[in-house]
C-alpha cells in the first residue's frame, strides 16, 4: 500500500509539473516566428515615431530569436531610444542578452557602457570591468558623466563639476541634446547643493527653461533656487508654470510645500487658508476616505497621485498610455508591417495591465501615506503662520521694499489663480515668459 502511494505521488507531482510546464510555457504565433519580420516592422515603427513599439518590438526580438543579427538590432534602437530621451530606465533589458563586441564605434561603445552600468547595480564586479574596459574611457562622453554623477553621489561636487566641463567644452552633435540637457541639469543642480543659487538659476533660465521639449520638474527646481534667494514674487509665478497643460503629468506635492513655506515666511495667513481650500478641493474626498477606511482602489483621485510614488507603476502605466496612442496610428505602417504590429501592440498591452496591477497596491499605499501626511502638516502649518506674524524676531526684522507686481490677482477666494495682467506697453507673451505673483509680507 505504501509503495504504491509513493508511486501515485510521484506520478500526481509529475502530472503538476507537466501542467506548470505548460500554463507557463508560450509559443510564438506563426504571424510573429519569423525575425525578418520583426526587422522590418522596427524600421518601420521607428520611421514613423512609434517609439513605445519599438520598445516593445526590441524586447520581443530579444527573447524570441537567438539569431546574432536580432539581437543587435534590438539592442541598437534600445540605445538609440536612450539617445533620444526615452523618460525611463532600459537597465532591465540590458541585463539579458550578451554581445561580445569591441570595437569603438558609438553603438558599441554605448552597449558596452550599459552593460557595464546594469552589471555594477547587480553588484557583478568582474563583469561590470570587462565590460567597462572596452570602452574609450578618456573620450566617451557617456561614461564620463557616470563619472561626474559617481562624484556626485560621494559629494564631491567640484571634482564632479570639473567633469562636467570637461564634457561640455568638446563637441557635441545634434543628437547629443537629450546629453546635453541632462550635463547641464546636474551642472545646475551641484550649484544649488553648494548654494550658489544665482549661477543655478541662470542655467534654468538661459536654457534647460528655453528649450523643447520643456521639462516641467525644471520649473520646480528653478523655484527651489528662487526660495533661497528670497525672491519670492518670481517664484510664485514660476509655481504657477506647473498649473499648464503641459505640466499634467507631473503632479507634485512640492508645489504645495513650496507655497506653504513662502506664505510662512510672509505671515500670509489668508494665502495659506486658500492653499489649503485649494487642497481640499483636489484632495478631500481621497483624504477623508483614507481616514474612514475605505479602499483605497475606490479614491479616484488617489490614483492619480500613485502614478507618481511608485517609479515602477509610473513606468507601466505611461507605456500603456504611450501604447494606446500609437495603436492608432498602425494602419500607417507598411501593410505587411500592420499585421505584425496590430499582434505586438494588443499582446503587449495586455502584459503591461498585468503589471500594473502587479504594482498597483504598493502605489497606492505609498500615496496614501504621502497625501496624508501632507494634509496634516498645511493644517498646523495654518496655526504656525498665524503666530509667526506675532514672533517678535520676525516683527522686527527691517524690510527691504517690495517690488511691484506684474499682474494684480483679482476673485482669488472663489475661483482660484485667474490673473489680470498690468500691460506695460504693447508686447508678445508666450509659455516661457516669467509669471509674478504679489508676494508683500504681512508679518509687520
């Protein structure tokens, strides 16, 4: 009897394993088998600017064919989508897949330098060397700036800065701006660490602030450096730049810190019962729900604020978003092209809400902390302002004169940020104009 349970065991754990082995194993469709399809549908995808297919099409290629041919182009328009501005880390991919190339040209020099950052993250020292050896550490500008940001991260911000010049005095190609701008960010950004605000500020406004496509955390970091130099009718415009359409996406609570600690500073006790009106507005309904216990997946508006506390759920749900747009767009392909298209597209969405969900929870704890947190600290943040306009080390503090606005805020109360400008002569006012908010202190 004992034997023969043993015996139904072995064949019952079999069985499951089977089944295991089946439910996890994929096979390719027939429409998607060959790889000289998918070469041709990731020129194509390219061309026509449906860079989240190509994305999508480089991971497939990666791990549907062993061929050396698909493997490098794959791995070329990876590098190519970090050379434009792809706003998310590719340091997952390059963890798979091996080419052992040595020469110098750009492309290899770039998979080389990726390899050997994803290598160093995973802490595989050995590999992350070999790798980093063949590359002309002297003249690639790619790992000079690892460099710069390694100098960086240990606080040595001169010695990082230095670097960072090095790099900007050699020649840069037309498709080195996505580089550039992120050189000069961290050039702005080592300035405000060092608390030379004046030369940061001067790099937002001369030109991380001047440039297409507009960075909108760049108005945010501007803000910060104007906080510190105390100008904060200027700030409070700047702030303003994030109400845009283009600054949707990046919802930030900093802005609300932010204002917060300027009406602080100015005893502006009505301005900071309309921030948090303003708040409450946006944010009650979630906070309140927080509070009673209900689930959090049911707050609406809480969905929008996980999007940004969980870089992961961010990635996901921006590719889903970037996937559904240009789905629309593959009746514009080749013919034989749409077909393979219409296959990566709908399975790849499918994969990615799988994701989301994945991280969904998380996400959504993360905001409901931070929302709550934030929604008790502008309450005492009320009580803190009105007794500082009473401190007697702010009372007496000589104040210099205020300088006149540039536009007079008029229905503030109850309808929010609308805006009567002064008009100074006849002039052209566009998205990069400097905004002023009247900022006089109260606390006298």
């Amino acid at each position: 009897m004992i034997k023969y349970l043993v015996i139904l065991s072995i064949f019952v754990n079999l069985s499951f394993s089977q089944a295991a082995k089946v439910k996890w194993e994929g096979k390719i469709p027939s429409i998607a088998s060959k790889p000289e399809r998918w070469h041709k549908l990731i020129d194509d995808l390219y061309e026509k600017g449906m860079y989240y297919g190509v994305l999508a099409a480089s991971f497939r290629m990666i791990h549907f064919f062993d061929d050396l041919k698909s493997k490098e182009k794959a791995f070329e328009y990876l590098v190519a989508l970090i050379d434009i501005g792809y706003p998310h880390s590719l340091m997952d991919i390059f963890f798979v897949g091996d080419l052992d190339r040595t020469e110098r040209d750009q492309f290899t020099q770039s998979y080389n330098f990726y390899k050997g950052v994803t290598n160093k993250i995973k802490n595989l020292e050995k590999w992350s060397q070999d790798f980093f050896k063949r590359i002309d550490k002297d003249n690639f500008k790619k790992y000079q700036f690892y460099q710069a940001i390694d100098l960086y991260n240990k606080g040595q911000l001169f010695e990082s800065s230095i670097v960072l010049d090095q790099i900007l005095r050699n020649p840069l190609k037309e498709q080195d701006f996505t580089f550039a701008k992120k050189v000069v960010r961290t050039k702005a950004r080592i300035h405000f660490e060092r608390k030379e605000y004046e030369k940061s500020l001067s790099y937002y406004d001369d030109f991380l602030l001047k440039v297409n496509p507009l960075t909108p955390s760049d108005w945010m970091e501007k803000a910060w450096n104007l906080y510190y130099l105390k100008k904060y009718d200027e700030l409070m415009g700047t702030l303003y730049n994030l109400e845009a359409e283009s600054s949707k996406k990046y919802p930030s609570f900093e802005k609300y810190i932010l204002r917060a600690q300027v009406y602080l500073e100015n005893c502006r006790v009505k301005n900071i019962t309309n921030l948090m009106r303003s708040f409450n507005k946006e944010f009650k309904g979630s906070v309140d729900g927080i509070v009673k216990g209900k689930r959090l997946a049911k707050l609406k508006q809480l969905h929008k604020v996980a999007r940004n506390t969980h870089p992961q759920y961010k990635k996901v749900l921006d590719s889903i978003t970037s996937l559904i747009d240009e789905r629309k767009e593959v009746g514009e392909l080749n013919r034989r092209n749409a077909s393979l298209a219409k296959y990566l597209y709908s399975s790849e969405l499918k994969i990615l809400k799988k994701y989301a969900g994945f991280y969904k929870e998380k996400a959504l704890d993360r905001a409901a902390e931070e929302l709550t947190m934030l929604s008790e600290s502008l309450k005492f943040l009320g009580y803190s302002t009105a007794r500082e306009k009473y401190n007697p080390l702010t009372v007496f503090i000589p104040r210099d004169k205020e300088q006149e606005s540039l536009v007079d805020v008029i229905d503030y109360e109850n309808k929010g940020f609308i805006f009567k400008w002064k008009q100074l002569g006849d002039y052209w006012r566009d998205e990069r104009h400097k905004y002023y908010g009247a900022m006089e202190s109260k606390c006298d």
